[in-house]
C-alpha cells in the first residue's frame, strides 16, 4: 500500500505532501479528515519565521481562528525527527494539544524532535513530508514579516491556502 499524498495549493505554487500513516496514524487521520471536509480552504499561513518553519491551518485573511475538532494524542516519536520538509503538528505548551494547526520545517529542527514522554520532552508530531514543491516551502518562508494583532512572525501580505486535497497520481 502505498502512502496518501496531499496537495497544497497557494499563490506561490504548490506542494506535494506525503503522509506517513504507519509512522502517526491518529495524526494523519485527523489531517485527512480536515482536508476532507476543506477546512483548509481560504485560511492562511499566519506564522513564518525564515530559517525555521512555515505554520498553518488555524487562521483566516483576518487572523480570526476558525474552529477545530478535539485535540489528537501526541505521536511524536525519535525515528521521526522535524528534518528539512517534514509537516508536524503545531501544538501549544500541552504536548496533546494538537488541532488542526501544521508546520512545515525549512530546516532540520532537532530541538523540536521527541526525546522523552514528558512535557519538556514529547516534541511535535512529525507525519509526512514534502516531496514535490520544497522550493515553494523555501519561498513562503522568506516572505517579509510583521507583527499584527497581538502575533508575532505574520507575512506582511498574506500567504493564502488555496486548497488542500487528496493527490492520486
């Protein structure tokens, strides 16, 4: 069998994700379910920060949130580190606080990575990669940054997602 793939589409091109559900199969899940019922449609990349990470899936044009399902169990795991184009799951201090919310790291993370099952050490949740489109992940990143509406790292021009879809080659 082999593994689902999404496409990302935004202004600046789009990108080809394979999921890794035998590595984070909650996660997964819980991502497809959002790209099923297009809850990606329209919202933006509302964190970026050059060198890092790309975070979205939480926030309109508006920087409103829009609503999201139950929080997921963190699946962080050692044999899957935040390496250059990994997508994880964005999360706030509470290790299984994940939504909706994913990140897409430029560059090797090791900080970010699972080291132990306790809050200091669970990590974020790494379940797929881009493997088409890495360019496009790069460009995202390097867009001009602002601070509004009480965030911090906010693309000065919004960078929209299109849509997010299954892939069927």
């Amino acid at each position: 069998m082999s593994n689902p793939t999404v496409l990302i589409e935004t202004p600046l091109g789009e990108m080809l994700v394979e999921l890794w559900p035998d590595k984070a199969p909650e996660t997964v899940a819980n991502f497809l379910a959002y790209v099923d019922e297009e809850f990606y449609d329209g919202l933006i990349f509302h964190r970026v920060i050059k060198n890092f990470m790309i975070q979205g899936g939480g926030m309109d044009m508006m920087m409103r949130e829009k609503k999201n399902k139950t929080p997921i169990k963190n699946e962080a795991r050692a044999d899957t580190p935040n390496e250059a184009f990994t997508l994880a799951m964005a999360r706030t201090m509470d290790p299984h606080s994940a939504t909706s919310q994913f990140f897409i790291n430029v560059k090797d993370n090791d900080f970010l990575n699972f080291t132990a099952p306790n809050p200091q050490g669970y990590g974020y949740a790494v379940f797929g990669k881009v493997v088409e489109g890495q360019d496009v992940a790069t460009k995202i990143s390097t867009v001009r940054t602002k601070s509004y509406m009480g965030h911090d790292d906010v693309p000065s021009d919004p960078v929209s997602i299109i849509s997010i879809r299954r892939f069927e080659a």
